[in-house]
C-alpha cells in the first residue's frame, strides 16, 4: 500500500522468489555443511594417508566453489532483489530493523570468502596444518553466516517478544531461532552429504568411489535424528493458529505437505543405493536424481514455512499485501484506495467502478496471487457468482486466517467483485429476474356456528419448510411436511377429542405426483437407506392417509410434499384438507391447511448455477456441486466425487440435527451450527439480507414464507438475530468443538454486546420464546424490552409449536403456524393462511379473538380462561377481513 | 511530501552512522568494480590487438567474487537511509532490474570460463570474456539507472501508467554522460591496477615491470582526460541546482570540486611522468572526493523532497557496536588468513 506494486498477473512475485530462493537456499546450505565435508574430508584424507581421497577433495572444492560462490552468493543477492521488488515494505522492514544484523552477516560472508578462495588457490601450497585451519575458518564463517540469516528468518515467523519491546535482540533471539538454527544446520550437512556424490561419481577408481559414496551417505543419514528432533521442537514455538493452517487448514499447504513427505522417503530411500555397489552409470542417474529431489525437499520445506505466515510476511505486523494490521480500521473507513499511495483511483464511483476493482485487485491481490496461474484467482472464484466473489471476500481471513482480511469500504469490495466476475471470469453482470407470482384460490370449508357441533383446527408445525432436492448430489432437507391437528366438540365447556374419532388427510390436485419432480425416490436407499415406494414418505406417510393421536394430538407425520405441481406451476403453498370423522363414521367436520414447502433456497447466489426448476426454484446440479466443492475444499472431504460416482449423502450422515433425527458423527457441529456459523462469517454485517440470500424469506422471492401477522414490522432478525447472533448461540451451544470456536473466532454480536452475553442454544429444541415480546400475554399494556433474541425457550416441550394454553389447546390451534400467525397474507392466494379463522369465525385473526368465543364454547365467556388478555382484546391492527 | 513516495522506515541509529558506512564501503566496491569492469575492457582490447592481457586479468573471478560482496554493505546502507525511493524506483523498473541477477551469475561463469580456458580454448575464453563483460556493463547500466531513477521521485509516476516494471530512466538527461563517466574512469583505475599488479608480480623482470607499469600509467593518464570529459558533462547535464552547488552554492561541494580538479591534473602530470606511488595516492584520493561529491549530488537532487536527517532514529546503539567491534574483527581474521595463505611451507 505504501509501494508500488509489480504488475505481473500472469507469474506473480511470490513464484519469481520461489524459483530463486529454492536455488539459494539449497546452495546456501550447500555451502555450509560443504565446508565442514571439504575439511573433516581432508582431514580424514590425512588420517588415512590417501592422496586420491585428498585429490577428491581438491576437485570437489573447485565444484563447492563454482557453486556456492557464484550460484549462492548472487542468488542471495538475487533474493534480496526480488523480494525488494514483490515485497518492498517487507524488505524495507527487515533492512530497517536488522541494518546491523545484515551487517554483521556481511563479515562473515567476506571472511568466508576468502577463506575458501585460499583454502582453494592455495590446496597443497600450503601446510597441511594451515590449509586444515583454512578449512574450519571457512566453514565457522559460513555457519555464523546462516546464524546470523537464520535468527531473522525465523523472526519473520515468530517474533516472539519483539511484538512488545521492539528490541533488536528479542527479534533476533527470538522463539523459533534456536530449534531452526539446528534444523538448518542438519539440513547442511545432509545436503553436503548429497552433493558430495557428485564429484564422488567423476573418481575413476571404483574402490575410492564407493569409500566416498558411504562416507556422503553418513552425511545424509546421521543428521537425521537431528533434523527431526528440531522440526518437532519447532512446531512448539510456532503460533498454533500457524501450524493449524498448515497442516491442516491451508489447501495450498496440502501440495506441499505431499512434497516433503514424498520426497523425504525418496530422498534417504534412494540415498541407501550409495551403500551398495553398483554400475556407475546407474549410480550417475540414482545420484542426479537425488540432487534434483534435494531441490525438491527444500522447495517443500522453505514453502511451508513460507505458508506458515501467512496471511502475513511479518507475523502479527505486516500482512502479505503490505498492510498492517493496525491500519485496518482506518483504511475501512477512509477507504483502501484513498489510503493507497500507488493508485490512479481515489474514490470508486459509477464510471469507473470496474476500473477501480482492477485497482484495488492489482494493489491489494497481486503480492501473493496471479491472475490466472500461479496462485491463480481465476481457478478459486470461477464456481462463485459476483455476490458469491463479495462473500468470499467478506470472509477472508476470518474462518481461514491464511488470507488477510480485505482491506476497504463496502463499495471497494463490491468494485472488486464485480471486476473478478465480471472482467476476470467474463461473465455478464447478473439480472435477477423477478419470479412471477401465479394466482391461486382455494375453497374454504364451510361451518355453521348454529348447528356444527365440531371444530377442527389444522396447522403445520413449523409454518416454513425448505426441502432439498437435488437428491442425486446432496440432501440436507428430506420432503417431510407434518401437521398437526386439534378436535374440539363445542358445548359450553368444550371437549377436545383425543381418540376415538377418525382424521383423514388429502392432498389438494397438482401435488399428488411428486416423484415426478424429484429424485427423492431413486436415492432414498443410498441416502436415508430406505427404499420407500414412489411417493411415500420417511415415515411411511403417502399423500393422504388416517392422521394418528400422540398424546392427545393428531398428527399427519412428514408428507412427501413438493411445492411443484403437476401443470408445471411453482406453488410452495398446498392445501391439506382433513376431514374428521366420529366412531360412526358421520363426518363432523372438515377443514384446510396450508403445508408449506420450499425448494427456493438461495444457495446459488453464491456457488452459482441457475434454478433447477422452471427458473424460479430448486437447487441444481451445478449449484450442489461447487458446494460440496468447497466443502471438500475446506474440510478436506471427498464429497464431490463420491456423489459423482453415485455416492450422495445426507449432510445429516455427520452433522447432528434434530429435525432430520440424526444425531451425527461425534466431533463434528450440528448441521445448524456449522452452516449458519460457517456463512456468517462471509455474509457479515447485512442483518436481514444475509437471510434472504439463503432462505425464501425475501419479500421479493418466489416464495415469500414470512406471512405472518409479524411480517409488517418484523423480519427474521427481531427473534433469530443477525446471522452473526444465530450463529454465535449455535456455535457457544457446542463450544466443547475446536471447530465452534473457530468458527466463532472472528464474528462479532450484534443484537447483544459481547459474546459473553449470548445464551447457547440447540438448534429447532431451543427456539425464541414467543414470550421474550408477549411477556405476559399483553404486550400493549406490558411492553417489551428488546427482542425475543437470546431468550430461548428452555427445550422442546416449551416450544410455541408444542405449547398448550390453560385448558390444553396448542397455542398454534388458534393463532397458526409459526411464521404464518393468523391475521397472515399469502402472496399466492392472501387469505390461504387463514383458512380456518376465517372458516369458523368471519376473521382472519386468531381463533377466538374480537370475542369470538362461540367458535367453541356455546354460552358467552367472559374470563380469559385460556391465557390473560384472551378476553375483550380488540387489536385492530391485525385483523383482516374477508 | 508527493504522496507517490512512500513512507520510511525508522532507523536504529543516527543518519550520520549510516553516511558514513555507505562512503566508505562504497569506496571499496567502486575500487573492485573498476578493476573487474576495466580489467575486462583491457584484457579484450589487449586481445584485439593481440597484445599480452594484463596480468591481474587471471585474477578476475575472485575480483567478482569480491566486488559483488562488497556491493553488499553499500547496496544495504543505502537502502536504510533511501530505501523508501530505492525500493520504488526499482519495481518502476522491476524487469531489467532482475535481469541483474542472472546476468551477474552468467558474467561470473564467463569470468571464470575467460580465465580457465585461455590456453586450451582461447575462443571460448574470449567468448567468456566478452559474455562477462557485455553482463558487467548491463549491470553497471542498470545501477546507473536505478540510481538516477531514485534521485527523481517524480518519475515513479510514469509506473502508474506502465505498472509492469519496464520503466527505465532513459529520458534522464545526465544518464549516459553518468554512465560513460564510470566506465572509462574503470579503464583508468584498471589500468593503475595493472601497473600496481606489474609492480608486486613482475620483481623478478624489472625491465618488464617498469615498461608495464609505464605503458599503464599512460592509459591511466589519457583515460583519466577522457572520464574527466565525461565527468564534466555528467555534471553539466544535472539541473541547473544540482551542478550549481558545486559552483559556489553548497561551500564544501564546492572545494571538494576543486580540490579534485587540482588534484586530477597533478594525478595526469605524475602519471605521464610514470610515478606509480604518488598517481596511486592521487588516485585514492580523488576517488573519495568522488564518492563524497556524489553524495552532495544525491542530497541536492533530493532537496525539497528528502533528506536523511528527517528519519526517525529509534537509538538502539548495541547491534552497531557488536557490529564494528565484529568488523574489526572480521578484517583481522582476514589479515591473519591472508598471513597464513602467503607463509611458505617450509616456515611451518
């Protein structure tokens, strides 16, 4: 930000310093540990009286020069250049803060050169004894050089207490500085251990050759031990958040996880072929191959570490982009492109709203990625639709804290998203078509309040229903749809019938194929594994059927409903109609309601692909699959392939979740928990919008499912919270995972001040009381503080869905589903919601309100006998009239 | 400040420290990097004219060797006090700039094939040469570039409209003068450098030795009018308050210009008249006169726009200290390796 940027979209700097610094730092090493071979070598030359060995020793100095004073020491400057030019605030850092240290570095490098231009103009030309003395000053010289280098490289990654004093000698001797400083070293001599081959295979005499070859392997073998011992103690002085990203959160780490572990057993199984005697031609191959996996090795070792830091170039200082943490705030407010020094842009605007996304990509993006190649964008956001990009890049570095978060205002990122999307990707900007609502109509059944002797009230349970149907790549909501269902015989003092009688449900026309519109049925047996006949449900429920009494309520269980009918209309509203029916067969009484089911849910506003049905609903396979793509992505699944090879899952399979009745897989977060944590921490700070993206609670979606008497005035957010509030209680419900923590790390309360605040929870058992608003069932005369967010109904049998009032009437019999409180309007068909008030009473409001006792009692009432503020209520406002 | 120059960072110690480290090892690099630069040009036109190259011509790797390690300390210092326009300047130029790197390895290779393979292969040593060469008088180009870049902040925005790192600063009026400037004053000091190397190699021939070193003194002496020429206009063509100071403006700039107008034109006269000793102390001292000079000149390039004095210093002396006290002894550890390297076997 405070630099340029080197505009190279199709490399990226981060691979031009790869490419030079694997060469260094195999050279570098090379060049000390080769100085200790060259002189325990002549050494051992002396010892044994052999001049071959010693002219061994002589030729292979000629090589260790040529390679390490030319290749190494330019490539060290090389590396100095090239992360000048990709990281020039990071080199201005460490130039600054280590001046002295890089200094002192230069001393011994001097020093170290000639050393060894001595040590090699003068072999046999001087005393044994001195040309020895050259030998170790050199190799001391060079092993300062790697202390020196090594404390600030290890600081890059664990400054340690520097953080806080800011002294020289904390950065220098800080944590990581000894377990690396012994780590390279052993990687030294195994390297010299390597390249000691080399020369050994240009010795003619076969015996001398073999006597060197195990000499190197000695080189290669007993640093092992070493090596390993440091690595592990390394990993205990690194930022356990480090560690976590690479080994297991980072998917660019796994590449190179594979590429140490491969080539660590190619490396010293290969390396064991040196003990045995074999044609010198093979030996010339298995020798070059070793070489080249060496780079290989180091390339995997000096990546992670690299990877390792991330987001950051500096840890906890400076992000890999060149901001600092501390100017976070400031650029989110005043804007990322008004704080950058190097932009032609300062403020986004209409006209030059793509160019300034190219801007803010080429100085915010480019230090680490490449447009296309390397680290590519292209290939990471080429499943995500525009709004999907913004997301994506709301949640950088929350969940996954490898990626530094985005530095700007709201409108920058927008810029940014649409210039991926749109100029990145190709893609025209998106339209969003509005659904066309059809108009339908119901028969409402009728009831005479002189002479019917019955009231029936029917109802669905939870008022909305989202099912998922793309059952050949996933399943998370089975077509399940239950409702609920109370008979009163009317007398002075109702009775409510609780056995004895018969209710029969039906499904209304043009719902009553619905394996025809979904392939439930084809893949019940691999996903629920049941193999249920076509049209029948988890349950055995068909389209109609004999509801049955639990516990004194009569319950049709979980419907195989789509809201796709057969005349190819969207219609998430069906109508259920149950017919009561006494002990003698006589029908005496009939009713209707709606069953409620969606397949409207918005995942494809982020992971792309268009509607599966009719362009108004249903997940498609595109949209399934970049999901279980990123799932995959992220928690290191394989999902996407098995349900390409036939293989779908229930996401239930793993994560718990009382409405499907599974109870998942221990050590994993509820299905609510994990997928409302997980996308609040890409879909921050957008209150009621971030519900519509996913759910059909968008007054201008195709569905509409808020229709309640609430909807007016409140929305999702007045009971459930944000969605940061949602996902924050879900997620301290189950704070004994990792994986909650995690996910809660970078989010923010909204609805309550801190997270110490919010109540747990568990998802569907513990849902906003009605009563955190309607404390005492008056709210116009008690008020209310606040919202019903964070006061959860204790469990299960508190739920408004499985509430009584005083006489044993379920709260919903009279006031309707959830989500669809009578005095409700339905966008298909306005008063398909109030079928029942409007049946038995002439209004839309609750059943028994504006004293409307006789729907059940035959005499007048003039107590509140089913809960206070029952009687004498007149609340106009939600009334509506037919 | 132009809001397209960076912020810098805060330094450990004093500016003054780091002016003083950047002189006097820039002092040592600009010495070795005159003899590989000029030596190389020597020993090619020696072998044009099929002459005898110059003796020290054998020693050209470990020269590179040298001066690129030498290159380290200044290229360092400078960094710390104009890091900030240095680093700018050189993603500005990012490509050519890099190019460096791969162009000092294969020029080091062909310095070593130069020396290695002059009696078995002399084509491919003068191909060696010349490659090396061609890549040492790139580097010297791309130096020069980057140095003049850094001194004219208001040209980093031309990155703005070519962000891709190609942006060398050949519109700089005083580039190619600055350049020539520093090439033939190589020749000159190569060819001191010869004549000092006739002196200590060529004991045993005094004849030859004295006829060397006098053949050299005279390349020193013309080449030493020709760079004088280059240096005037190098000078001239700097903006009119940049060349003044050295005109009576800035005091001191001014007496360091005469002083080593004085002493060049002794330096020509003891050179004609083959004094080796006196030219060299001339040589010396002119040099850092010189690099002082140039120092002015970066200061009156940069005046209105930075000065080191206005960095913050945090004054954290230790690592300065252990740094000086491990320099000196970094330098006796080299004389002592030096003494143990010349010891004739039979004394140990």
């Amino acid at each position: 930000m405070n630099y340029p940027v080197w505009y190279l979209p199709g490399m990226g700097g981060s691979l031009l310093i790869a490419i030079i610094a694997i060469i260094h730092v195999v050279v570098a090493h090379f060049a000390v540990g080769g100085g200790l071979f060259l002189v325990l070598t002549e050494h051992r030359a002396y010892r044994t009286g052999s001049n071959a060995l010693l002219d061994y020793v002589k030729s292979h100095t000629w090589f260790f020069l040529l390679l390490t004073m030319v290749m190494g020491g330019v490539t060290g400057v090389g590396i100095w250049f090239i992360i000048s030019l990709a990281h020039p605030a990071a080199t201005s850092f460490l130039i600054h803060q280590f001046v002295f240290a890089w200094a002192i570095e230069w001393v011994f490098f001097i020093a170290e050169i000639v050393a060894l231009l001595i040590y090699h103009y003068r072999f046999g030309k001087m005393s044994r004894r001195d040309h020895l003395i050259m030998g170790w000053l050199y190799f001391i010289f060079a092993w300062l050089s790697l202390f020196v280098i090594n404390g600030i490289l290890a600081f890059m990654l664990t400054p340690g207490k520097w953080l806080e004093t800011g002294s020289f000698w904390h950065a220098f001797f800080n944590p990581g500085f000894l377990p690396t400083l012994i780590f390279r070293t052993a990687i030294s001599a195994i390297i010299a251990g390597v390249f000691g081959l080399i020369t050994a295979l240009f010795r003619k005499d076969e015996a001398l050759r073999q006597v060197i070859l195990k000499w190197c392997a000695g080189w290669m073998y007993i640093p092992l031990a070493l090596l390993a011992a440091s690595a592990i103690w390394y990993t205990f002085a690194i930022d356990p958040q480090a560690l976590a990203n690479i080994l297991h959160h980072n998917p660019e780490s796994s590449l190179f996880r594979k590429i140490v572990i491969n080539s660590s057993v190619i490396l010293f199984g290969l390396g064991l072929f040196t003990l045995v005697r074999y044609p010198r031609k093979l030996q010339g191959i298995t020798v070059t191959f070793l070489v080249v996996i060496t780079f290989v090795w180091m390339g995997g070792f000096e990546y992670l570490r690299e990877i390792a830091r991330k987001p950051y170039v500096i840890y906890e200082t400076l992000y890999s982009n060149g901001i600092k943490p501390n100017e976070m705030e400031e650029i989110n407010s005043s804007g990322f492109l008004n704080a950058a020094r190097w932009s032609s842009i300062k403020e986004v605007s209409d006209d030059n709203f793509l160019e300034a996304g190219s801007e803010i990509f080429r100085l915010q993006c480019l230090n680490c990625h490449t447009e296309d190649n390397y680290n590519g964008v292209k290939n990471k956001i080429e499943l995500m639709t525009e709004r999907g990009i913004e997301a994506q890049l709301t949640g950088m570095g929350r969940i996954n804290s490898y990626m530094p978060p985005f530095a700007g205002t709201e409108t920058e990122k927008k810029a940014l998203a649409a210039w991926l999307y749109r100029e990145l990707l190709g893609n025209e900007p998106e339209v969003i078509h509005q659904p066309e609502i059809p108009v339908l109509s119901h028969t409402r059944p009728s009831f005479d309040n002189s002479k019917d002797e019955y009231v029936l009230l029917l109802w669905n349970d939870i008022g909305m229903k989202c099912i998922s149907d793309n059952d050949k790549i996933l399943a998370f909501l089975p077509p399940a749809n239950t409702l609920n269902a109370q008979l009163v015989k009317r007398a002075p003092i109702p009775e409510i019938i609780k056995e004895g009688y018969n209710l029969k449900w039906e499904t209304e026309e043009q719902h009553l194929n619905p394996q025809n519109h979904t392939d439930f049925w084809e893949y019940d047996s691999i996903i629920y594994g049941k193999n249920l006949p076509l049209a029948t449900g988890l349950t055995g429920s068909k389209l109609s059927g004999e509801m049955k009494s639990v516990n004194g309520i009569w319950i049709a269980d979980r419907i195989p409903l789509m809201p796709y009918r057969d005349d190819g209309t969207y219609n998430p509203y069906p109508l259920i109609t149950v017919t009561a029916s006494d002990p003698d067969g006589f029908v005496v009484a009939t009713t209707s309601a709606v069953a409620p089911v969606s397949t409207e849910m918005g995942c494809r506003n982020c992971h792309g692909g268009e509607w599966s049905w009719n362009g108004v609903s249903g997940l498609s396979d595109i949209t399934a699959q970049n999901i279980l793509v990123v799932h995959d992505k992220y928690s290191g699944t394989s999902l996407a392939d098995e349900a390409a090879e036939g293989k779908p899952r229930l996401c239930q399979e793993c994560h718990s979740d009382p409405v499907v009745g599974r109870a998942g897989k221990p050590g994993i977060l509820s299905f609510s928990a994990s997928i409302h944590g997980f996308h609040a921490n890409y879909l921050t700070g957008m209150y009621q919008e971030s519900c519509n993206l996913c759910h059909p609670s968008d007054p201008a979606s195709a569905t509409n499912c808020m229709r309640g008497r609430h909807a007016g005035f409140l929305d999702c957010t007045s009971c459930h919270g944000t969605l940061e509030d949602h996902a924050l209680a879900l997620l301290k419900g189950q704070t004994h995972l990792e994986k909650a923590d995690r996910l809660a790390a970078s989010l923010q309360p909204v609805s309550v001040a801190t997270m110490e605040e919010i109540n747990p929870r568990t998802p569907w058992l513990m849902e906003p009381d009605c009563r955190g608003c309607h404390t005492n069932f008056n709210i116009a005369v008690d008020g209310f503080e606040g919202s019903a967010y964070n006061k959860w109904v204790p469990g299960a049998s508190a739920l408004y869905r499985m509430r009584t009032d005083n006489q044993g009437m379920m709260c919903a019999a009279c006031h309707g589903s959830p989500h669809a409180i009578y005095g409700a309007y339905n966008s298909y068909d306005p008063m398909r919601d109030n079928i029942q008030p409007l049946q038995y009473q002439g209004l839309a409001g609750t059943i028994g309100t504006h004293e409307s006792c006789s729907v059940c009692h035959t005499t007048d009432m003039n107590t509140s006998g089913h809960h206070r503020n029952q009687i004498n209520r007149l609340y106009e406002a939600v009334l509506q009239y037919e | 400040m132009d809001p397209v120059i960076p912020s810098p960072d805060v330094i450990p110690v004093h500016w003054l420290w780091f002016q003083v480290l950047l002189v006097v090892t820039f002092i040592l690099h600009l010495i070795l990097m005159n003899l590989i630069l000029g030596g190389s040009l020597l020993a090619l036109w020696d072998k044009i004219s099929g002459k005898k190259e110059p003796g020290y011509a054998v020693t050209l790797p470990v020269l590179v060797a040298l001066t690129i390690n030498l290159g380290v300390p200044p290229l360092l210092f400078v960094q710390v006090l104009y890091g900030h326009l240095f680093y700018t300047a050189s993603v500005t130029q990012a490509v050519p700039w890099i190019l460096v790197i791969p162009a000092l390895i294969l020029g080091y290779y062909g310095s070593y094939i130069y020396v290695r393979k002059r009696d078995k292969s002399p084509q491919l040593a003068t191909t060696g040469l010349v490659v090396s060469l061609l890549l040492i008088l790139y580097t010297g180009f791309m130096l020069v570039n980057n140095s003049t870049l850094t001194l004219v902040p208001s040209r980093f925005e031309a990155h703005l409209n070519n962000p891709g790192g190609m942006n060398l600063n050949i519109g700089e009026p005083s580039l190619w003068p600055r350049y020539l400037h520093f090439i033939t004053s190589a020749v000159a000091i190569a060819a001191l450098g010869v004549a000092i190397y006739a002196k200590f190699t060529l004991k045993d021939n005094p004849e030859q030795s004295s006829a060397v070193i006098r053949t050299n003194l005279r390349r020193f002496a013309w080449f030493t009018l020709v760079q004088f020429a280059f240096g005037t206009l190098f000078w001239l063509s700097t903006p009119r308050e940049v060349w003044m100071i050295f005109m009576g403006k800035n005091i001191t700039a001014t007496i360091l210009m005469t002083l080593s107008w004085l002493l060049a034109a002794s330096m020509i006269y003891t050179a004609f008249r083959g004094k080796l000793g006196i030219t060299i102390l001339h040589a010396f001292i002119v040099l850092v006169i010189m690099v002082i000079m140039r120092e002015y000149m970066r200061s009156a390039y940069l005046k209105d726009i930075f000065s080191p004095s206005q960095l913050e210093s945090k004054g954290e002396f230790w690592p300065l200290i252990v740094f000086l006290v491990l320099f000196i002894a970094g330098l006796g550890a080299i004389y002592y390796m030096i003494r143990l390297a010349t010891k004739k076997i039979s004394q140990s």
